[in-house]
C-alpha cells in the first residue's frame, strides 16, 4: 500500500535537496571575479561570429527525423535480445516481421532520396 | 488460449503486410499512381471482406491484446468501406486539384490501420497505439494541399491540439493502469465492477482523462474547436474521411473503454464516481449537440457548416455512452454507420461542386443545384434529411435508438434537448435544399462530372435508404454478439 | 383479407414509376392516368376491404397485417404492420376517394407546367405517406407517415419555387415551404417525446396494446398520461395547424390549389384528428387535456374566423377556413364526441375539397389571379364552378340538411351537453363568422359587377377533368352528412346513425372514462339546433347585403372599425410576436453569441487586438502566427479542469 512507496518519496526529497543545495552553495561560496573573456559564450573555444539564428536546410529535419525513428527502433531490440530464449521461435518470428516492415520503411527512403543531401 | 489465432488476425496481419512490407516497396520503387491507388482499394477490400468473413471467430489474440470477431469485425468492414468510398472520390478530386500523390492512399489505408487496431483493441496500449497511427495520418492528410495555406494551417492546428489531448488520454491510460495494475480491458473492468479497489481516486481521474482524449477525437464539446477549422481547411475528401470514418473509430475505442470503468449499478467498486462520470457524459453530449447545431445555423460555407453538423452528430452519439448499457452501444453502432454513410456523401458532393482552387464552397454557391444538376441536388437532399433525422431515412432510426437508451437511462432530461436541438438543426440542413431548389442561381459553375464518385455516391444512397427501410438487417447482426 | 396490405403499395409505386421515368415518359396523359390510376386502385382495394370488414360481426372489425419485422433491438419490437378497423378504413376511404378526385383534377389543372410529372410524384408520395399514418399499428410507423405528409407538403408547398409569395414575413414560396416543415417539427418533438414516454412505461408502441395496457396503469386524471397527452396534442396543434402553431397553414396556400385541396384542407391537417381518436383512451383518461384540446380547438375556430372575414386572398379565406373548422373538429374532440370529430372530418373533407378545387377553377379560368377583389360576376362565365362552389358554401354554412349542418351541429350540441353552454356560444359564434366569410368570399367572386380588367382577363369554365370532380364533390357534400344522422331527427324518422354505429367499437373503452350525460334533451336539442341555423342565415343574408353589390359598402364598414380590422387584417400579429420570440434569438444566440464572441472577439480581439476587418488572407496569417490553438488549448483545459472537478469532487471530501 501507501507505506511501500515511502523510501520513494525519500529518495524523491533526497534528489530535491541534493540539486538544489549544490546550486545554492556554489552561488554562496564560489569567488565571483568575471572578465570579458569569462563571459563569451564558449570561454575556452572558438570566438562567436554572427547571430546562432540561423534557418536550417529542411533536410536537416528529414535526416534528422529518420535517425531517430530508426535509432528508437533499437531500444525494443534490447529487451528482446535479453528474453530471447524465453520468447522462443513466437518471438523470434514477431521481431523478424517488425524487422522486415522496418527494412521496407528504410527502403522506401532510400529510393524517395530522403537521406540524399543534394 | 493460443498465442497466436491466425483466422481471427487475419484482417489485421493482411492489411498492415500489404501496407508495411509490400506496399511501401512498391511505391518505392514503381511510380505509377494508378497501381498504387489499385493496390490499395484491392488491401481495403481484401481487409474488409476477411474481416467481414472471419466475424463469426470470437476470441481474443496476442495475450489478450485484441479481441478478433463480432464487434471489432463489424468495425473493420465498416471502416474498409468507408476507405473505399473515400477513395474512389479522392481520386478525381485529387486529379483535379493536380495534387495526386499516391502517398494519399497510403495515408488512407495507414489511418484505416488504426482505425482497426482502436476497434480490435482489448488493451490500452493497443488502444494508443491505433488512436496515434490513425491521428498522425489525417494529420498529414489534412495538410495534403501543401500549397494551400488553409490545408497547411489545419494540419498543424489540428497535430498542436491533437498532440495535446493524446498527452491526456495516455497520462488517464497511466492511471488506469496504476489503480488496477493491469492493461487489459478485462481486468480493468473487473476491477471496476467488483470487490475494492486500492485507488478508486486514480481509476475516477483516470476514466475521466481518458473520457477527455477520446472526446476530443470524436470533437466534443469543448474538445470541438479544432474540427470546424481543420474541416474546413482540409482537402475535401479528406474531410469527408475524417469526419466519419475517424469519428467511428473513435467511438469504436470509447464504448469498451466506457463499458469497463463506468459500471452502471449499484455495488461496484466504481460506484463513488459512475454517476458523476455518466453526468459528465450527459452534460458533454448536451452542450455538443446545441454548440454543433446552433453555430451551424450562422455559417455560410458549406464545409464549416457540415463540420459543425458534424459535432453535433457527436453529440447525439455520446448519449449512446451515457447509457452504458448495450442497447446504448447498439443505438452507436448503428447510427455512426449510418453517419458514415451520410456525410461521407454529403462531403462527397461538396467535393464535385467544389473548385479545383478550393473555392465555390459557399452556401449560396448551392443555389439553383436542384435545377442545374438534379440528380446531384436529389442527393444532397437526401443526405440532408437523413442527416436532419427524417424518417424515413437511417438518420431517424440512429437517432430514435440513441434517445431511447437515454430515456432508458434515466436521462429524460437529456432526450429533451437532443430532440430541441435536432429541431434546430433542421433549419440549417432545409436552408440547403431551400437554397438547391427554391432559389435561383446568380452565376452558375457547373460541378465536375462524377466519374468514380459516383460510386461512392450510390452505394451511400443506398445505404441511407435500405438502413432506414430496413433497419433489422444491422440490427439483427449487433444481436448475434 | 391479405390484399389489404396493397392499399398504401399501389401509390408507392406509382411514386416511384412517375418519379424515376416521369421525365423520360413525357406524356402528360399517361403521367396522369398512371399516377391516378394508383390511386385509384387503392381506392378500389379499400372498398373491398370496407365491404370485408361490413361483413364481419361488429366486435370483429379488426384485423392487423405484419409485413415485416422492421426494426428490433432488444427489447425494442416495431413492425412494418397495417391495422384495417372501423377507424383507419374510414380515413383511407376519404384519402383515397378524395385523393382520387384530386388526382383528376390536377391532370386538368396542372396542364402545360414544366414539372408536371415531379408533381404527381409527390403527390402520390403525399398519398403513400398519409395511408401509412392512417393505417399504422403502431405510433412510429404513423410517425414515418406523420413525417413523411410533411415531407411532402412541404416539397408541393415549394412546388413554383420560382413564384412569389406574398405571405407574413415571407416573399418566396420556397420560404413559405420552410416555415411549414419548421413548425411542424416544433409540433413532432411533442409526439416524439410522447412516444419516447410511452415506450418507456408499456415496452411497445402498437395501439392496440397501449390501449389495453393505459387504463390498467393510470387512473383518470393521473400527470403521468397528462403529460403525455399533452405532449401528442402538441403534435396535433402543429400539423392541424392549431393555436399556438396555426401559424403555417395559410402562408402553405404558396403550393398549387389541388394541393391545398388534398393536403392543407381534406386529408393531412386531419391527422391531428386521427392521432386523438387512435389514442382516444389515453386522451380519456385526462380530463385536462381534454379540456385543454377543447378549449385551444373553439379558440382557434373562433380567431381563425375572425382573420377570416377580412382577407381578400380567395385561398386564404379558404385556409383560414380550415383552420377554423379544424378548431370544431377538436372541440368536438375535447368534449369527448370523438364521433362528431371523425365525422366532421368526412364531411368537411368534402366540402372544403369542394371548395379548394372550385377556387383553383375560379383561379384557373382569370389566369392565375386570386384577389376577390378583382373578380365578381363571374357566374356567368363559369356556371358549373358556381354553382358546386354555391352547394360547399351552403354545407359548409351549416345550411340544414346539408353535410356541413350535420356534422356541426352534432359538435355543437355535445359542446353543450358535455361541456358548457360558453364552449356552445363560442362555437356558434364561430359558425357565424363561417357562414359570413363564406358568403362573402362567394359574393365578391360569382355575384356583382366584374371588377377585372375585361382587356386582359377573359374568364373561362375550367376543362371537364375540372369539373367532373367539383360535381362528384358537390353531390357528397349534399349527402354525405346522411351517414350520421343524429339521433334526435334520424329516431323519429328512422334514420339509424350510421357512422356512429360503425365507428362506436374504437371508441368503447375510451368513452367508458368520460363523464355520462344521460336524460332525454330532445326538446333542447331541437331549440339549439334552430338557434344555430338562424345565426347561420342571417350570417347568409347580412354577409350578401354588404357585398353583393361590390366592396363600397364593405370598405366603409372596414373603416368605421379600423382598429379591429387592422388586428385581423394582421392575424393579431402572431407571425411578428413568434419572430420577435423564437426565430431571431435562435438565429441571434447562434451569430452574435457563438460566432461574434468566440471567432471575433476571442480570436481577432484578445489576441490580436486588432479590428476585425481583415482580409481573408491576413486572417489566416494572423490566426497562424498568434497561435489560436493555444487559445483552443486553454479552452480544452478549462474544460478538462472542470470535468476532473465534477468526477473527483465527491470523492475527495
């Protein structure tokens, strides 16, 4: 019941007080002795040239979009890969069709030319 | 139970193969328009006709996920019908707008996917999953006019909106799940119905987040705003499918859900908040139906006016669900067919006087139709009085069914205003066929011929008549179950 | 008896054969023969049946044929099923027989219009819809003819949609359709709401059950049936274009004049009439209602006769007619003379058939003019259409021995005996204004100078297929009113009371519910009815003093009472009072409401606070970039707040 999900709520205001005291004590006790240098935005990289908005090439969102469908395809990889013997063939079949449906996807845009850049 | 029933999936297993495995190959490698929209009418009837084949193979399939026969089968057919005539009208419209991309029809039979799946679905996630799958599709297709602003505007407004309600009905998903421990609409309607429940707060709020999601789905009040925009922008044919097919689907997802936490009867465990949640329906259904019919009344775009019939409709639809007793889930049945079947029509002609630069879809432009092309306004007037729920046309019957499970429940109230505000709507839904027949036309544009629309168009007529001639037909089939 | 079942299916399918090929058939002579003929047919049928059922013994009567299960669902049981009884044959008789005449008629008098054959497919439709209100077992089937009649009605209302129409608030016949179909539907929530109640307490909606069922539920007087009762007479007010919906019936007169005849005069209006006597137990049982549908039925007869008296529309003193004999009708209802009601119906039925198609020979022949003004004498041009135009306006008078005096009378000494002698003055009242109109409107017609441009206007007797029917007509309406002879003149002639007789079955169990008045009246009986004929002749003689010799005299009279005239002259403002009521807040609510406050104020103002005189364009820009669908959001969470709210409330204190 309720009691079970008191070390929760602990663990919940221990994270609350560790962040927050952390950000509070820096403020109190770090040394504050800022130059012109210290505060460009990459203090130790390269110089900020022009404005950082800027329109993007909309197959940069393609590229973008269609990694990360596919990047998130593997996480249902990893539960799998670690049941797979006790799925047995029931689930070796179900991933080899979400496989295959993927892979006609992936087809599909390679031959439209969606991760062509030019 | 075995693991996996290969008759009852079958419909399922067939369309998502010839959508995902085979179809996107094909369109990626053969660009022939015409294959693919053949290809894909072939899925849909294919689909409907196991689905329609298998009805009789009642069990449940994938651990539980999905149920297979009777109910979800009668959803299928309907929703692979209403996709056929949809696209059977598409084509000429799109061929005429010169936007004819054969992704259309993949986004057609992806959507009708997940109609399938919110229709099969026994498990809330099943259920999300569809509800996405069929939502990210019309999202698309409402902006399939990519070059039109109102079709872009739609599409975007209508995923913003879209995307917030889904955060609602997953986070009532969660906490169903978090008061019964389980996904599984069985599970969770025996935790509802019976013994005690270690959270009837969670199981109350989440009943009611998922009564919200779902509810801005089908465009209830006032989770209604973004249909009259969306309907109006959109594509028309896309509309027609949206406004039917999506509806249907909808509420195809809503009853089992309904059935399971609002258990209507004394000695639940959801007895501290079935009435209130049944009122919540009720005041909802109530207030949907005036808003969609009274603001009908004062638009002078056709579109517009059909989107807002189209809430109303909704309105009439969630008496069914206030209910909650299977004559209300009959009452629903029948009239979202018969819905369907109308206003896909309706939209359907709408599409025909339409411009290829999406104009003349003002009222007014409807002027002497009934003297110009009177087959045509013939039809419109059919559809109107259906859908203004004159016997004896399916429209009366959906409607008569409805009230009646309201009555039943206890709901006069609710009746009362369905009936004033039906009153009301026919006032709109005659000042069209006023307009097509009793008034003369300033400047005339002939409607496009009607090619495979024409099609779509018989067999809704049909439809609408037969239902209403003889309703027993559908009504003995939602008997068997 | 099977064959039965064919009355209402012979119309259906000339419906459907005019309606699909009429176009394609372009013969006017076989357009017309074929729609006729299948009326005539039915008519043919229900004299068989008639004959059937004459043959039976008199508790038999009745038969009831099932053509299908039409709809089921759970509990919920409605067959396609006809009921034949002494009550719908005599309605079906009348559809039938009249409709038959009327048919005719309009192969005459729809000659030469560019939808001839649209038109006799609606009125076989009309036809159709009528017989399955009449003949239906049980209330939603009489709702499908219920609606279907005004499906009809309104499509012939709006039959010359091209035309103008001068009517209240209305310029276009198509118009005048829409306000008809409205109003009535005002009137049909009442009977579905009705319907709705009474499945809910019987679990059916056939008569024959409920009838059985009600007196065993609800005692007499109970609210339960009052409500119900109500609810249906509402119905009834509205397509019999009673107070308060009366308003309809005569800006219907848009239609052609044969339609007015059928539907707004001798067959639809009555269905009220019918509803009442079907159900007349439950009406029985509530002695508010009955003094309701009364009281609203003499006060109609009475205003209806009064704005009668001042309109110059020759169709319109009809239709403000009918609505007044209607109010007799329910009078006659109200007291509990269900008989006298039914008969009523027959007889006018009749006349006013008479007299519509007489008026529509009268319009016919001074092409297409309808001001009375404009015609007098015409006797002479058109002898046949004077003279069966003179016989309905003596029956309808209430000139002794006719139809008309018969069935009125009858209404008026039950209003006596059964409800009290104001209900009778009333109704005498009423008559007066009746027979005043009636003669007036015949004066200013047939009698007098000829007022009409001689140049233009060369009047004519209509063809034979006109005429005929006006002389078929004529003759029933001189002996019709002999099937119900009242007792205190048929007994000591030995004249049974036919009608009374045939129809007493149907109304047994309801009577037994109504208070009895017993005891010999003859003596008072007789006084009454010379009362009420003298009113009526010297409404006669007053009426043709004023106006047979022009309008002069009328026009003076029209002056000295300027103030009443200009009330009647505007139907006591009622189409003002109901739009200033209902139609312009609906309309209102609906444009400033809903769509000014939330699209311009909410979209255009708050969050862009700027004018809302933007073009098309910049609107959907601006609706783009200010991010409406946050505004849609917030609307939603307002929502989702309250409903979470509703749901968990009770459960968190």
């Amino acid at each position: 019941m309720v009691e079970s999900y008191i070390p929760l709520f602990v663990m919940i205001l221990v994270g609350i007080i560790f962040g927050a005291s952390n950000i509070v004590l820096t403020e109190i006790l770090g040394p504050k002795r800022s130059t012109r240098t210290k505060l460009s935005t990459y203090e130790s990289g390269m110089e900020p040239v022009k404005s950082a908005r800027e329109r993007f090439s909309v197959k940069f969102y393609l590229v973008a979009m269609i990694f990360i469908l596919f990047d998130i395809e593997i996480v249902f990889m990893y539960p799998w890969a670690v049941q797979f013997k006790e799925l047995g063939m029931y689930g070796f079949v179900a991933m080899i069709l979400f496989m295959v449906l993927l892979f006609s996807g992936y087809i599909y845009v390679v031959k439209k030319g969606a991760l062509k850049w030019d | 139970m075995q693991p996996f029933d290969l008759v009852g999936s079958l419909p399922l297993i067939v369309i998502w193969l010839a959508l995902g495995a085979v179809g996107i190959v094909i369109q990626a490698f053969v660009r022939n328009t015409k294959l693919v929209f053949g290809y894909y009418a072939g899925t849909l009837a294919v689909t409907g006709t196991l689905a329609a084949l298998t009805s009789y193979h009642k069990t449940t399939a994938f651990q539980h996920m999905i149920t297979v026969g009777g109910y979800a089968n009668y959803f299928d057919v309907l929703f692979c019908a209403a996709g056929l005539m949809t696209m059977l009208a598409a084509r000429p419209y799109l061929q005429r707008s010169e936007s004819e991309y054969d992704e259309f029809y993949t986004l057609l039979v992806s959507a009708v996917s997940g109609m399938i799946l919110m229709a099969h679905s026994n498990n809330l996630v099943v259920t999300f999953v569809g509800v996405e799958l069929m939502s990210i599709s019309f999202y698309v297709m409402a902006g399939f006019f990519k070059m039109q602003e109102r079709s872009v505007e739609a599409a975007l407004k209508y995923f913003l909106l879209g995307a917030f309600a889904s955060g609602f009905l997953v986070y009532g998903m969660a906490l169903l799940y978090g008061a019964t421990g389980s996904l599984d609409y069985v599970d969770i309607g025996l935790a509802a119905h019976g013994g005690t429940l270690r959270f009837p707060l969670l199981l109350a709020a989440g009943a009611v987040l998922m009564t919200i999601g779902l509810s801005f789905k089908v465009a209830a009040f006032p989770f209604h705003q973004w249909a009259p925009d969306v309907y109006e922008g959109s594509p028309t044919a896309v509309t027609a499918f949206m406004s039917t097919a999506g509806k249907a689907a909808a509420f195809s997802a809503f009853i089992p859900i309904i059935m399971a936490v609002m258990p209507v009867g004394a000695g639940a465990a959801a007895a501290a908040y079935a009435p209130q949640l049944q009122m919540v329906l009720a005041i909802i259904a109530a207030i949907t139906m005036l808003v969609g019919n009274i603001s009908a009344i004062a638009q002078t775009n056709v579109k517009r006016m059909l989107a807002y019939s189209s809430i109303a409709h909704a309105g009439y639809l969630m008496m069914g669900l206030v209910s909650g007793s299977a004559d209300g889930a009959a009452g629903i049945l029948f009239y979202v067919t018969s819905y369907v079947f109308m206003q896909i029509g309706a939209f359907v002609i709408v599409g025909l006087v339409e411009k290829a630069d999406g104009t003349n879809v003002m009222l007014d432009d409807y002027r002497g139709l009934g003297k110009r092309q009177p087959l045509l306004a013939g039809l419109m007037a059919v559809f109107m009085f259906s859908l203004a729920g004159i016997p004896p046309f399916a429209g009366f019957f959906g409607k008569y069914l409805l009230f009646l499970s309201a009555i039943e429940a206890g709901f006069t109230w609710l009746t009362i205003v369905a009936v004033v505000s039906s009153v009301i709507s026919v006032y709109f839904y005659l000042g069209m066929v006023v307009k097509m027949y009793f008034q003369e036309a300033e400047h005339a544009t002939e409607p496009a011929p009607t090619g495979m629309a024409g099609i779509t168009l018989a067999v809704a007529t049909i439809a609408v008549v037969v239902l209403g001639v003889l309703p027993s037909l559908l009504l003995n089939i939602y008997r068997t179950w | 008896m099977n064959y039965a079942a064919l009355i209402p299916l012979f119309p259906l399918i000339g419906f459907l054969i005019v309606g699909l090929f009429g176009k394609r058939i372009n013969s006017e002579k076989l357009v017309g023969t074929i729609a006729s003929s299948a009326i005539l047919m039915s008519f043919i049928t229900a004299v068989a049946t008639f004959m059937g059922l004459l043959g039976m013994p008199a508790e038999e009567r009745s038969f009831t044929s099932t053509l299908y299960s039409w709809m089921a669902a759970g509990s919920f049981n409605v067959n396609i099923a006809y009921q034949f009884d002494q009550l719908s044959i005599l309605f079906t008789l009348i559809i039938t027989g009249i409709g038959f005449l009327i048919h005719v008629y309009s192969v005459g008098y729809m000659h030469g219009d560019k939808s001839f054959s649209r038109f006799f497919a609606y009125l076989n439709l009309f036809v159709f819809m009528m017989l399955n209100l009449v003949l239906a077992d049980n209330f939603l089937l009489t709702f499908l003819g219920w609606e279907g009649v005004g499906l009809a009605s309104y499509l012939l209302i709006g039959f010359w949609y091209d035309r103008k129409f001068d009517g209240s608030h209305i310029t276009w016949t198509g118009d005048a359709a829409k306000k008809a179909f409205i109003v009535n539907r005002i009137g049909d929530f009442g009977v579905l709401a009705a319907m709705f109640m009474l499945f809910n307490q019987f679990g059916t909606l056939e008569y024959a059950q409920i009838n059985k069922l009600a007196p065993a539920v609800w005692g007499v007087g109970d609210t339960a049936v009052t409500i119900i009762t109500l609810l249906l007479f509402l119905g009834c007010t509205g397509k019999s274009a009673q107070i308060p919906l009366g308003v309809w019936l005569p800006d219907a007169m848009a239609g052609p004049t044969p339609v007015s005849a059928l539907i707004h005069a001798a067959t639809m209006v009555t269905s009220g009439i019918f509803l009442i006597a079907r159900t007349n137990v439950l009406f029985a049982l509530s002695p508010t209602t009955m003094a309701v549908v009364a009281g609203i039925g003499i006060t109609t007869a009475l205003f209806a006769g009064f704005v009668g008296l001042v309109q110059n529309d020759i169709k319109k003193v009809l239709a403000y007619s009918t609505v007044s004999q209607l109010g007799f009708m329910f009078t006659a209802l109200g007291v509990g003379a269900f008989t006298a009601g039914v008969f009523h119906v027959m007889t006018h039925a009749f006349f006013k058939a008479l007299l519509f198609l007489g008026s529509g020979s009268v319009i016919h022949g001074m092409h297409e003019e309808q001001d009375i003004q404009k015609m007098g004498g015409l006797k002479k041009y058109m002898p046949i259409t004077y003279r069966t135009f003179l016989i309905g306006t003596l029956a309808i008078s209430g000139i002794p021995f006719l139809s008309g005096f018969f069935s009125k009378d009858e209404i008026l000494w039950f209003a006596f005996l059964n409800g009290s002698p104001v209900l009778w003055g009333v109704g005498v009242a009423a008559a007066f204004t009746t027979a005043f109109y009636m003669w007036r409107l015949t004066s200013l017609t047939f009698d007098g100078e000829e007022r009409f441009d001689h140049h233009h206007v060369h009047p004519h007797e209509s063809p034979k297929t006109m005429t005929i029917p006006l002389i078929v007509l004529a003759v029933l309406s001189v002996f019709g009113g002999l099937l119900g002879v009242p007792h205190v003149l048929g007994h000591p002639l030995h004249i049974p009371n036919l009608l009374e007789h045939w129809l007493e079955p149907i109304f047994a169990v309801g009577t037994t519910y109504l208070p009895k008045h017993t005891g010999d009246h003859t003596t008072l009986e007789f006084l009454l009815m010379g009362i009420s004929t003298v009113v009526a002749i010297s409404a006669i003689f007053l009426a043709r003093s004023i106006y047979s010799k022009g309008t002069e005299r009328a026009a003076g009279i029209a002056a000295k009472f300027g103030g009443i005239y200009k009330l009647l002259w505007n139907k006591y403002w009622v189409d003002e009072v109901y739009n200033g009521a209902f139609v312009a807040p609906i309309l209102a609510a609906s444009r400033d409401v809903l769509w000014k406050i939330v699209d311009v104020v909410v979209i255009d103002g708050i969050i862009n606070g700027s004018a809302r005189a933007v073009g098309a364009s910049a609107g959907v820009l601006r609706r783009m970039q200010t991010g409406v669908a946050q505004n849609y959001a917030l609307i939603m969470m307002v929502g989702i707040v309250a409903f979470i709210g509703m749901v968990l409330w009770p459960l968190l204190r």
